[in-house]
C-alpha cells in the first residue's frame, strides 16, 4: 500500500493534506510506519514480506531512509594477514580467523552494508564490539556465495584492528567484492533477541506491529536530545488490544527509572507515567483503534501532562504527585515496553511519531488526521 501522504496519485486522501504536504513536514525525529514493507526487516538481512513475519529492526523514516555516500574505500580498509586485494576483490585462501573492516566507521552508526561473496568453504559474518565493549557480536551473518545486504548498527568500541564493524569467519575461505558501506541515519529500534520481535499483520487495508504482551519490545540508544524535562510531543496510533495488565506502556524515554517519561494505555487507562507519579484519563475500550497524542512543556510538572485521544482532550482521572517534574536523562527509547523489559503493551502500533517540541492545536490535528488514515479513519 502506498503512503497518502507521500504520493500524489493515491486514492486514499487526507482532508488536511495539500498536493505536497507529507506528515514529515512536521519535522518529527521518530517516525514508524509498519505500512511500509521497506522500513521492517526480520533480522538484519532478511526484509519482512508476508503477514506474521518477525520484525527485530523496525526502520525510522524521519530521514526519509536516505543513504549516506558511499564509504568503502581501499586506502581505508585494514585486514589481517590471510586477506588479499585487487581491483577491489578481496581474496582469503585459507582459513582462520582474520579480520576485514573499515577504520572510518562511527560508532552507534546504522550501516547499509551490500557485497558479493564466492565462497570455497564456510561462511562469512559481520562483527562488532558488545555493548558492554568487554566482547565481540555478530551483527549479521551466515553469508555464503551470493549477493547480499544488511542494516546494521556499528559497534560503541573498536576491536584491535580499529574496526566498529569487520567481516570474518573461521571457516571462510573465497573471495568478496563489490563491497558497499553507506550511512542510514535515523533513530532505529532493534528487539534485544529473536524472542522479543513482534510480528508484522495486516488487514482491511491496514498494517501494524502485533505485540504480544509478553516479551515483544525494542528499543534504541537514544532519546533524542531532549532533556529531563522537555518540550514533547508523541502520537501513537494503535489499537488497545485486551489490557489486561493496568499499565501497558506504548512507548518511553529514558532509563527505567524514576522522573522518566512515558505513554501507556491499559485498564487503567491512557496515562503519562513517570514511576515516581503519573497522570490517568478516561479508559479506552478493549480491542479499539484510537490515536492518542502526550503533550507537554518544558517545565510542566506531572499534572500538567495533556493526552488527547482522536484528536479530543481528554480530562484526567486521577493524578499522582502532580507538582513533581520529569528529571531522569537516561538515554533509551523503548516501544512496546519499559528499556528493563517491564509493562508490556498487548496491542497494535499502526505508527509513532515524536517531535521533540509541542506541536500547535492545528499540527496535532493534521497529525491525528493522518495517523487515523492508517486505521482506515477519517479522523
């Protein structure tokens, strides 16, 4: 399905939309949209293609998914002793561990690796420093002859080599060329393992991320340069799922911690929630589309917190600590979950988006407008 907002010739239009006019106008530093086969991958090689596919890398297309300049260069390749180059065809006769990498990777980057393997025997992985820099991760693997292509995130730390990224494997021996290295800048959210990756659904011309409520979440290294307490705003179009649990937390900035900042539905509600106090609003049925939108000011203290639900303020239910200001800086996104794997959301995400500034009266309503043709509404 194309996007409304992003081609002229759809049918589908936006009442709020001009002939050119897309949501990423609105300048947003998050923007997840399952609809968009391109942007969700299952693992890092291996795109989504067909309802119920895992997803472990959901794409952020505030950057329009625009690759960077091409940075595989010869002069700025290292490798170990068993690697060999011509003409850009690098050739490892034997085997043994020997690593292949670039020196001028950043770290934390997202890489749009693509390369051509001739393989005698084995196979060859990407690698990268842990999170914790104490050992090495593969990052993708299992190439064997072939063409391929992986999204992946560099490494925070350099292997001995000065690698954030590298190709090796043991076994392999062959040769590899037509080596691609480019930037893929955006904020993407990966799943920690295998087992937490939602599943990709779709219906009646609609498309989401199915969370399971039990351990699917993701989450990035970032929380946008925002401080503590900052200028936000955050819409989610969702459908709330059965909520079962009081607090299912749609998505989070910062640490699991206490002055953190949060957007949950569940049976209490749609809520701010900050663990150390919270804002409550009138529940939302069971299994139903809504868009809801947090707002807030820098300054505002818990109970100035607004939501709005289809594009109407809500009035709170309750609120606690009311005067207490966000402080946390913690360095997290998490979606689905708390970043501590807490408070699982059971329910569908047609598409975030966040803005690190307050949207206006009529920003969030184009914005609501939109995220409601992803339900198929006419919001």
């Amino acid at each position: 399905m194309r996007d409304p907002f992003l081609s002229g010739r759809s049918a589908l239009r936006n009442p709020f939309q001009t002939s050119r006019l897309s949501v990423l106008t609105l300048n947003p530093v998050l923007f997840l949209d399952p609809s968009d086969l391109s942007t969700l991958m299952q693992d890092e090689s291996t795109p989504v293609s067909a309802a119920g596919d895992p997803v472990m890398t959901p794409l952020d297309k505030s950057h329009r998914l625009v690759r960077g300049k091409e940075l595989w260069n010869i002069a700025d390749a290292s490798s170990g002793a068993n690697w060999t180059e011509s003409s850009g065809v690098y050739t490892k006769p034997e085997t043994g561990f020997a690593t292949l990498g670039l020196t001028t990777l950043t770290a934390g980057q997202w890489y749009e690796a693509k390369f051509t393997i001739s393989a005698t025997t084995g196979v060859l992985n990407l690698w990268r420093r842990d999170a914790t820099a104490t050992s090495n991760e593969q990052a993708a693997g299992d190439f064997g002859t072939g063409t391929h292509c992986a999204i992946v995130r560099a490494g925070y730390s350099t292997n001995g080599d000065g690698h954030h990224l590298w190709f090796d494997g043991s076994a392999f021996t062959g040769t590899l060329s037509d080596v691609s290295f480019r930037a893929l800048p955006g904020n993407h959210l990966i799943a920690p393992s295998g087992s937490n990756r939602a599943a990709y659904q779709s219906g009646g011309g609609r498309f989401w991320l199915d969370g399971d409520g039990n351990d699917d979440f993701y989450t990035a290294d970032t929380r946008f340069g925002l401080s503590a307490d900052p200028d936000l705003t955050v819409i989610a179009a969702i459908n709330t799922g059965d909520q079962m649990s009081a607090i299912e937390r749609i998505w989070h900035i910062g640490g699991a911690m206490a002055g953190s900042i949060s957007g949950a539905v569940g049976s209490d509600g749609p809520s701010w929630r900050h663990n150390n106090g919270n804002r409550k609003f009138p529940a939302i049925a069971n299994n139903t589309d809504a868009v809801i939108a947090w707002r807030r000011s820098a300054g505002d203290p818990y109970g100035n917190g607004q939501v709005f639900v289809d594009g109407v303020e809500q009035l709170q239910t309750s609120v606690t600590n009311p005067g207490v200001v966000p402080s946390d800086t913690g360095g997290k996104f998490s979606m689905f979950a708390q970043p501590n794997a807490a408070e699982w959301f059971g329910g569908r995400i047609y598409a975030i988006l966040v803005f690190p500034f307050r949207l206006t009266d009529a920003e969030l309503m184009r914005a609501t407008s939109w995220m409601g043709a992803k339900q198929g509404r006419t919001l």
